[in-house]
C-alpha cells in the first residue's frame, strides 16, 4: 500500500523525507512539496504516514484487496502517546483503532548523538555502546553466581 | 538614507507616469497569472469539489455563523500568523518574509503613486518602512535559503543547488537585495546606481511575471486549502482522520507500571 502526499496539506517541512528507510519521500523539485519517487518500493512501514505533522500522507490501498475508494488514516498523538487508526471501506464501514505508542513521556529518549562517543578501548569490550549505564540497570549486568550452575557443567 | 525616496529620486531620468504604469502591469501580471494558475492546475475547481464533498459527508452542518467564525480564525491564525507551518523556525521566517513583502510593496506603491518626485516631499516614515521591510524579507528569506529549506536540511543538497521551486524565493530575495542596493548608491550618488536599478527592475519583472510558474499563488489558495481544513473539522468529517484517542490516560500498561526500562 504505498503512499502518496496531498500537495494542499503538506508543507515541505521534510521529516518524511528523513524518516523513510526506503529514502523513496523526496521534495518535488517544482513545488517543494513532498512526494514518493518509487510508490512499488514502498515497503508500507506506516513511519512517513505517522511522522507527518500536518497528516498530509495518506496510504492507496492496491486494487485486488483494496478497491479505490477506501481510505486508511492515521493520527499520532505525542502528548497522549497514542496512535489512532481509522478504516474506512467502500462500503461505508468503518473502524477506529487506538493504540498506546510509548510507556515514557515524548522526547524522554536521548538520541545517540546526545551521548559521549566511545572511546577507542571501548570496541574490544563484550557489551555494546555506554552499557551498563544505558541499561538502567542498578548494580551492573545480571549474571548467574557458580553456585547456581548445574553440577558437572562447569 | 533611510528617509530618501529613492522613487523621487529616480524621476529626473524617468517620468513619473512611467514608473506608475510599471506598477500597474505588475498588478495585472500578478492577477492574470493567478488566474492562469487556478484554471491551468484546476485547483479552485478541486477546491470546490472537495468542499462540496466534505460538506455533504459530515455529521454535522456548519451554519453561516459557525462558517463566519471559522474564516475569521484562519484569516487571524492560519494567514495572518502563519499557524500551519510545525516548525518554530520556518514560522518566523515566514512571517519575517510575509510582513516585510507587504510592508515593502506597499511603501512602494504609495511612495511611486503618492509622492513621485522631490517637488512633493516624502515623510520620512515611508522610506523608513521601505527599508525595514526590505530588510526583514532578506533576513527571512535568506535565512530559509540557507538554513531551512527542506533541500538543504532534510535532502542534504547544497544550498546553491538550484531548482524550479527556487524561482519564487530567489526572485524575490533577488528584487529586494538590488533594491536596496540601488537605494543605498543613489544616496551615495555612485554611478554604479544605474546598473543595480537596471538588474532591479529585471528581477522584479522576473517576480511578478513567473506567477504562474512560480509559487507566489499560494498567498491566495493556501488560506482557502487552511478554510477547508478548518470546516472540516467542524462538521465532523476531519479529512478522514481518526478522532482524537480518549485512552490510555497514563503511559505504559493500563495493568501495571512500566519496569521494562
């Protein structure tokens, strides 16, 4: 189901653009809008859909399960944490959906930037970057004491 | 020099009524290349379709006072501060841009029909307001150029990589910059005033003249595209769009607190 830019919504701020693992959102080079370059390398991830702020990308539903006419939209809600879905079919049926997105507040996440980078000796070590910190996991790493072992293993 | 006329200036080489009729076909080039745009691209005809479209499937009707409170709202909020754009930063650049044009554009009407020559003097406020509105739209524009336009930031292009978008934007920031730049020579009685207010009236032509390829329509269908939006919402339809959730009204688990973290 790729997706396609409603050109009277979207106002060419770019964060499909840097959202797309397909790198297929691009700025239209005589409107400065957003459109998809390649709609059948779209691998329907939905994060274009739900990054947009102005809700300007809608998903085309191919033909054989989906007859045109049908409308999927969704609503992310940073504050609320939450993503809504709604269906509409041909038909007139509807379905509404409401999921929960996050358990921490909006922005609570340092992205990797925002930590040191590691140092050299760090890429000899067995654990990945700023663990055990990054864990949150009060006194380091669980592992099993010898005496929990099962006799004869070790 | 920022209280001369540089308009006033001007009309012991070129007449007044010259330059006033300059104005006018820049006014009319501006209307009938709007009108071209709207017929060309078919956009007040999908205007209108949509409207109808989402007037008829709402639950609920928008009467004509509601309609009157929803047109005020955009005109106060969508147009008059710039309240669709998300970004903070493009906003203020916009505004910067937005105010300074209208600004610009009408001191130069009133100083070019109002006091065309140095037989009428200027108060000193016009050429005043010329300046700071010229100067606001190169610090928004120049500022969006190269800092916030969406090729540079998000596509990661060079910010002189030029395109078809960009006939607008640099059109603009082209007249305005040759503007003052004639402006401040004038006063300083440089020869090379001649050449600037040549390159000037070139890029103005080019600014006005490009309606209909260049995005200065949107100053006319952007607020009727954020009108729309609006009545949308009121008559329940919301673009299609989920309405806003009820739940969960705490992060994390409805059962229990988060400890995955």
């Amino acid at each position: 189901m790729p997706t396609f830019v409603y050109m009277t919504r979207c106002d060419g701020c770019g964060h499909c653009v840097d959202i797309c693992p397909s790198d297929i959102m691009h700025i239209d080079k005589t409107t400065r809008r957003a459109y998809n370059i390649e709609p059948n390398m779209c691998w329907e991830c939905y994060s274009c859909v739900k990054a947009c702020p102005q809700n300007a990308i809608d998903v085309r539903g191919y033909a054989d399960f989906a007859p045109l006419g049908h409308s999927v939209r969704v609503l992310r809600e940073e504050a609320k944490a939450t993503i809504s879905w709604r269906l509409r079919f041909r038909d007139g049926r509807e379905k509404n959906f409401v999921s929960p997105i996050r358990t921490t507040p909006w922005g609570s996440i340092k992205g990797p930037a925002e930590y040191a980078a590691p140092a050299p000796e760090d890429f000899a070590k067995q654990e990945l970057a700023h663990e055990p910190e990054a864990l949150n996991i009060s006194g380091g790493l669980p592992a099993l004491r010898r005496d929990q072992l099962k006799v004869g293993v070790v | 020099m920022f209280t001369n006329n540089p308009f006033a200036g001007l009309s012991a080489s070129i007449p007044p009524a010259v330059m006033q009729t300059y104005v006018l076909i820049m006014i009319v080039l501006v209307a009938a290349g709007t009108l071209f745009d709207i017929v060309h691209k078919g956009s007040a005809r999908y205007f209108f379709d949509n409207w109808r479209k989402s007037k008829s499937a709402g639950p609920w009707q928008v009467g004509g006072g509601e309609l009157v409170s929803l047109a005020v709202k955009t005109g106060l909020v969508d147009v008059l501060a710039s309240g669709e754009f998300c970004s903070a930063r493009r906003r203020v650049a916009h505004l910067l841009t937005m105010y300074g044009f209208v600004i610009y554009v009408v001191t130069t009407a009133v100083m070019v029909f109002g006091y065309p020559t140095p037989a009428t003097p200027t108060p000193g406020i016009l050429p005043l307001l010329w300046w700071i509105g010229g100067l606001m739209i190169c610090l928004g524009g120049y500022w969006f150029w190269f800092f916030i336009r969406v090729d540079v930031v998000a596509e990661g292009n060079s910010p002189f990589r030029i395109m078809p978008a960009d006939l607008f934007i640099l059109s603009l920031l082209g007249s305005v910059t040759l503007g003052l730049i004639w402006a401040f020579l004038q006063t300083r009685a440089s020869s090379g005033a001649n050449v600037f207010f040549g390159l000037y009236i070139i890029a103005t032509t080019v600014l006005f003249g490009s309606v209909p390829w260049s995005k200065f329509a949107h100053m006319f269908f952007k607020p009727a595209a954020a009108l729309e939006k609006r009545v949308s919402y009121a008559n329940g339809t919301r673009s299609n769009l989920p309405g806003p959730a009820d739940k969960p009204e705490r992060f994390g688990s409805a059962r229990e607190q988060p400890r995955h973290y």
